[in-house]
C-alpha cells in the first residue's frame, strides 16, 4: 500500500461521490430546521420607498422576517472588502457599505431586501410573496467602460465617476522613452468578457444552535471555513468559542467560495435570534444573481518593438467592473494579482499599466480561477501574436526571440517577480511539434476544400501562484493506530487525500492506508483556505514539514525506548533503529507506546517566493463560414509543473481547467441590459456553458523544471489550464478567419457563431 511521489494514483473519494453518498451541505439532515428565503430586489437601482412585511410576518408558519430595521436593532456589521488598493498619489481606494440587507437604497438585481424564515420552504416561499416591496427607479450603468466616462449614472454618491480606485505600477517614463525609440507600435483593445462561475454545487448553510452552550455550528460549502468563522464572529459581535464553522464535501469552488456572502450570515443571524436550527439553500437561478461573478475587464494596450522584433516597451490601461459592492477580494484581482503578470514570459524592459476599478450595477466581481492571470496572459497572448501579424513574423518566432534564454534564468519580470526556473521555447517547440505544426497547411488547404475556415493558434503563459501561507498542517496519531493529517486547506474536487498521502508515505515510508485526512472544520483543523494553487505548494511542503518534527521528535523518543544515544537511531522505512544492531521499533508502535499527543507535530510553511508555473498551448479549429460555428480539432499543451506529484490528479487539474477556459472563449457571457439593468443572461437557457461533446482530446504532457524555491520541487497547477486557453483558442480563430479576410484582426470573446458570422461578413 505504500506509494510516493510521481505514482498516478486514483483519487479514494471518487466511488463515495461518484454514486451519490458524498456529504455536500444540502445533504446535511438537520431535523426540524426551519427554512430560509431571501426576497431579492427586481431591479437594478432605486431607493426602497415602501417595505411592508406585516401581512409577510402574519402568514401561516413563519418564525421571522427580518430586514434592515432589524439589522440595525441587532448592531449587525456590513459585508467588509479585506484588501486594500492604493490610488496612483498613494490615497485609499475607496469603500462601500454592504449591509446584509438593502438600506434604503438597492444597487444591483438580486440585491437582499429580506430574508424570511419558515415552518417549510412552501411557507417561506409564500410568505416571501406577501411582502409588499416598492422601488422608485434610480438611472443604472452596467457597462464597464460606459461607467467610468463622463456622464454616467453613480452608482454611489460618494465614488466620483464610479471610480473607486485608479491603480498605476511600472516606470511611466522609461515606456514613454521606449515607445518613442520604436521601430513598430501595436496596440489592442480587448474585452475579456464577465463569467457566472456555476459550480455543480450552489452555495448553502445550515445553521445549528445549543441552547445550553448558546453556541451555534454553521455548516457551509467553503474554500476553508476560516475565512468566513472571522468575519461572521466579527459581524454577529460573537466570541470565537461561540461559533463552529464546518464544511464537508464541497461540489466545485473555483474561488467563488473562498467568500462571505449576505445568506450564509442571515441564516447564522436568524438561528441566534430565534434560537432555533435554520437552512438556506440556493436555486441555481438566485446564484445567477447572487455569486461572485468574474473577469469584466476592458483593456486598451499598446507594444513597442524595435527593427527585429524584440520588445522595448509595454503599457496598457484596464477597466476592471467591480460591481455594485467591493467583494472580499475584489480589488486585489485586476491590480496585484494580475497586473504583474501582463509582460508574460518575454523580456520587455519597460512596463506601465494603469487599472480604473470600476462601480457597475452588477453582481459583484472576485476571484475566479486564475484569479487575473487568464485576464493577464489574454492581453499580452493576443497582443504578441496581433504583432507577429502586422510585422509578418510567424508566431512561434515573434515570442522565440523575446524569451529569456535558459541560462538568463532567474528571470525578473516586469514589475520585480522573479521566475526561478523555466525553458520557454524549448516548451512551445514541443507543444508544435506534438501539434504536427508543419502539418498545419495541409491540413487547411484539405478544410479549404470542404468549405471551412482552419486555423492554428498558440499561446504561451505564466502564473504566480502557490506563494505565502494560510496551508498549515497538522499530524495527530490517533488511537486506532491511523495517523491523520488535519489540513488548513479543503478540497473542492482536486483529491488533496491522495495528494497529501502520496508526500507522507513517501517521506515517513507508511501505508496510505493508515492515513485519513481531515478538514474543514474550525474545531479541529488549523486556520488555512484553498486559493491560489496553495494546497500542494503550501499545504503539502506544510506537511512535509510537519513529518520532518514526527522524525525528529521520535528519534529522540525512540532513543530512550531502545536504551541508545540518539545520534545512533535511524530512521527508515516506517521504523526507527539502532544502526548497525536489529533493533527497532515502528512508527506507529512508538506513538501507541506514548501519551496520546506526544508524537504529533504541527507546521505551518510560508513560501519566501511564489512558484510560477508555465506551458504553452495550441488550439486547431475549423470554422463553417456560413454559420460561424466553431469546432475544435485538435488541442495540445505543455505544461511545466516542476515536479509532477500525481500524473492523474495532475491531468485532471488541467482538463478542468481547459474546459473552463474555452467556456469564456467560446461560450460563456454574463449579459445586462444596458437599460435597465436586469440580467438577460441568468439561467442555463440563455448562460451557455460548455457542454461535453464540445470539448477536445487534449494532447497532454509535462515538460517539467523543477523548482527552485519550493520544498518539493512543484509549482502550482490548479489555475493553469484556464489561463492558456482563451488566448490560445481566440489566437485559432483570428488565424481561421484571416485565411479568408486578412483584414480581421481581433475578435472579441465569447466566440459564438453569430459573433464570428458578423465578423466575417463584416470584413
């Protein structure tokens, strides 16, 4: 049963999830909670001029309504934004009150108004109904761009132009300098188009109070449950010791549930108040108006190239829409997560970027997977290869000439982050060659003989990730002779029990089948969440750490059981020993021998530099001219993971992870109407997410240099197929339909069949 490092094993969850027995928090009994419904304001604007819940509060089986009188009466706190964002004079961005339930005035569809709580959901439902709501209509602004011009509705009084922060990096005038040496200047404007994330799972929460202790147990679907226990006891004005927060299995997180929301705390808010158990779920067509959305950048971007083609200079400005409120993490995701990543894996010398964080009448934006490197890597992969066309240099050369060769590694990116290892061509040379890159122009000339469009696309990418802390773990030996790892992270799908098994079998040479993994609960687990392709990076060199003190601690202990200095004890093999004699006792025989406790060890790893994975991809597509339908033939990356910990587990990763790219490429697209605000786009009738006949073979394979800065040698993997991907595929459309109208020179994400007809009828 033992196993170790590089074995592709299978994932120990799947036959429990896949047959429906998992425990998603839906799934959680909790008999005679009463049950929660949030009324949601229908428009996108407007100042509540009349909330009458008296016939609401009448109605047959309901325990409360609650709004924000009651709100106020409680002295419960506002939603808080956790990260800060400097202006570009060094003044503080600006903040916005977001209360659990609308005050006064309404900022986007979907907007809590009240929450009320029933016998039954039928009651809740219908008592819901009864509350009479009415809204005097205030002007709404749902375009990005359109928000932040003169002109435009406010969505709050107090952030001129809608502007809530303008963030600037990078020397200014040493790009002015290089733009104004250039031999060539190409420039871009893109949108990288607004996603729902539409994990399979919505999100829920169970709230369970003890009348004896006054303590309550909030069950939800999270991303470590930490995150929202500190904001929750913040905000209910609770003790620690007077909340538990638990997560279980959790069907798919993808950043969107690293976050607080308003009903995950209305329902706590409402169990306390009424001291009685309280659930809410989501239906999927109120998580359309409710999760954090993603992406909704639009980016003007500009590269200056001297006579050969090498890269001099880089600027770009991007409005990033923020939404109605700041999210937990919002600001963070267009300015520090991403903007140090627009010079991709090229050395450009001189680099500016200015983003414009921009108030909209929109669900609020945060972190979705990738978290503003997919924004990053779109913008500079569209840009270098929009360049290789107006200059007349292929592609693949265009960027062999701007990397940094392998022996100029470190290499020190635009605005200081410092990639530790890496070959880049020799990785785009792969993924073409696995690609039959050569074979490409037979291939099109065969489609141009059937009536189709064929193009080829490549994007290479790079991704800071897997940095800092918040991936403790912890050791404990437990009675019956297991040894649990209690994680600070929580897995959403990525199999961190096979993961996280495979590095301790591996260092303390045990069976996996005497290792148990736990999570996600604030009683037992250490304080950590999932984000930022942290969990193995972080969280596995924090065990790794962890089992390094067990071998320390019981050679000692194992020193005085077998009578012998402590320098003379080896360990090995799942057992300590006196070199040079047979004798010897067992890991586990040791910790059953000693007070429970003793032989556990805890470690909490904090990166000194992030990891920064990087591949290549390419996307072969043909396109019908007379419908503008889109099929992929063919789909190849290389990736450099450094070291690889579990090839399947790997695969899987990076196949999601691709879907989800080409599902912004192709398909997906949040739309508002530019009038009124609603959401024309807010179910899976109009939503398109990728379906599986749609999605390709993928030619995956690893061409990995380890890592430098990291324990284990790897660099993170969970957000890498989602940032090459878009650019990839959108470089293969842009290739297909300039084979019949040179003159195309960008189209805009999603895809869809009408979008690239129009364009070529436009053309």
């Amino acid at each position: 049963m033992k196993f170790g490092i590089g074995q592709g094993v299978r994932r120990t969850e799947d036959p429990v999830l896949v047959t429906g027995r998992g425990r998603y928090t839906d799934d959680e009994a909790a008999p005679g909670a009463l049950r929660g419904v949030v009324l949601r304001s229908p428009m996108a604007h407007g100042r509540i001029r009349r909330l009458d819940t008296k016939a609401a509060r009448a109605a047959p089986g309901v325990a409360v309504v609650l709004t924000h009188d009651e709100i106020a009466a409680d002295g419960i706190g506002n939603l808080l934004c956790l990260v800060e964002v400097k202006n570009r004079d060094g003044s503080d961005r600006a903040d916005t009150a977001r209360p659990l339930l609308a005050n006064g005035i309404v900022r986007h569809v979907g907007d809590p108004v009240a929450f009320v709580v029933a016998d039954t959901l039928a009651h809740a439902r219908d008592a819901a109904e009864l509350i009479e709501l009415e809204i005097d209509d205030l002007p709404a602004v749902t375009d990005t761009y359109g928000a932040a011009q003169s002109g435009a509705p406010q969505v709050w009084d107090h952030i001129d132009g809608n502007l809530a922060f303008d963030f600037a990096a990078g020397d200014e005038a040493a790009v002015e300098t290089a733009f104004a040496a250039a031999a060539h200047r190409v420039s871009l404007r893109l949108v990288n188009n607004r996603l729902v994330s539409n994990a399979m799972e919505p999100r829920a929460a169970i709230a369970e109070y003890d009348a004896d202790s006054g303590r309550s147990t909030l069950t939800l679907p999270s991303q470590g449950p930490v995150v929202p226990w500190n904001q929750l006891c913040g905000m209910l004005n609770l003790k620690p010791e007077q909340l538990r927060c638990v997560t279980r299995n959790v069907g798919g997180g993808f950043g969107t549930k690293a976050f607080l929301y308003p009903e995950a705390a209305l329902t706590l808010w409402a169990s306390r108040r009424l001291q009685r158990d309280v659930r809410w779920t989501g239906e999927r067509a109120e998580i359309f108006l409710s999760d954090a959305q993603g992406r909704d950048h639009v980016s003007e971007v500009e590269l200056a190239l001297d006579a050969d083609g090498r890269f001099l200079g880089l600027r770009a400005t991007t409005y990033a829409a923020l939404g109605a409120y700041l999210a937990n993490f919002g600001p963070m995701i267009p300015t520090n997560a991403s903007v140090g990543m627009y010079t991709g894996l090229y050395r450009i010398p001189a680099f500016h970027v200015s983003v414009k964080g921009v108030m909209t009448n929109t669900v609020p934006t945060d972190a979705y997977r990738g978290a503003g490197r997919p924004e990053a890597a779109y913008l500079i992969e569209r840009l270098v290869d929009k360049a290789a066309a107006e200059l007349g240099i292929a592609p693949d050369e265009l960027r062999r000439r701007n990397f940094p060769a392998p022996e100029a590694m470190p290499h020190t990116m635009g605005l200081g982050d410092v990639i530790d290892s890496g070959e880049f061509a020799a990785i785009m040379e792969e993924a073409m060659a696995k690609a039959d890159w050569q074979g490409f122009a037979s291939r099109r000339a065969e489609a141009q003989a059937r009536g189709r469009l064929r193009g080829i696309g490549l994007a290479t990418y790079v991704e800071r990730c897997g940095g800092g802390g918040m991936a403790p773990a912890a050791l404990h030996f437990t009675a019956d002779g297991t040894l649990e790892i209690r994680s600070g992270t929580l897995d959403s799908g990525q199999g961190h029990a096979v993961a996280f098994a495979q590095i301790l079998s591996e260092k303390l040479g045990i069976d996996a089948d005497r290792i148990v993994l736990r999570q996600g609960d604030t009683d037992a687990t250490p304080p950590g969440f999932t984000g930022g392709s942290k969990s193995i990076p972080i969280g596995g060199a924090s065990i790794l750490g962890a089992a390094d003190k067990v071998i320390a601690k019981g050679r000692a202990l194992a020193a005085e059981r077998l009578e012998a200095a402590e320098v003379d004890i080896a360990y090995d093999d799942g057992a300590f020993t006196v070199v040079g004699t047979d004798r010897g006792i067992g890991l586990f025989e040791l910790a059953q021998a000693l007070e429970p406790g003793v032989l556990d060890a805890d470690h909490d790893h904090t990166a000194e530099a992030p990891t920064f994975p990087n591949g290549a991809h390419v996307c072969e597509l043909e396109i019908d001219p007379e419908t503008g339908r889109i099929e992929i033939c063919r789909y190849t990356v290389v990736d450099d993971f450094g070291v690889t910990l579990n090839p399947l587990l790997l695969e899987g990763q990076v196949q999601g992870g691709i879907a989800q790219g080409l599902g912004q490429a192709w398909t997906e697209h949040t739309v508002y109407d530019p009038e009124s605000g609603q959401l024309l786009s807010g179910s899976f009738m109009d939503y398109a997410l990728p379906r599986a006949d749609e999605m390709p073979a993928y030619d995956f394979s690893t061409h990995n240099v380890r890592c430098r800065t990291n324990p284990l040698g790897v660099k993170g993997a969970g957000e890498a197929g989602s940032i090459g991907a878009p650019p990839a595929f959108v470089n293969a459309v842009v290739d297909a339909l300039r084979s019949a109208r040179p003159e195309v020179a960008h189209i805009d994400m999603p895809t869809t069949p009408e979008k690239v007809w129009r364009a070529l009828q436009a053309a």
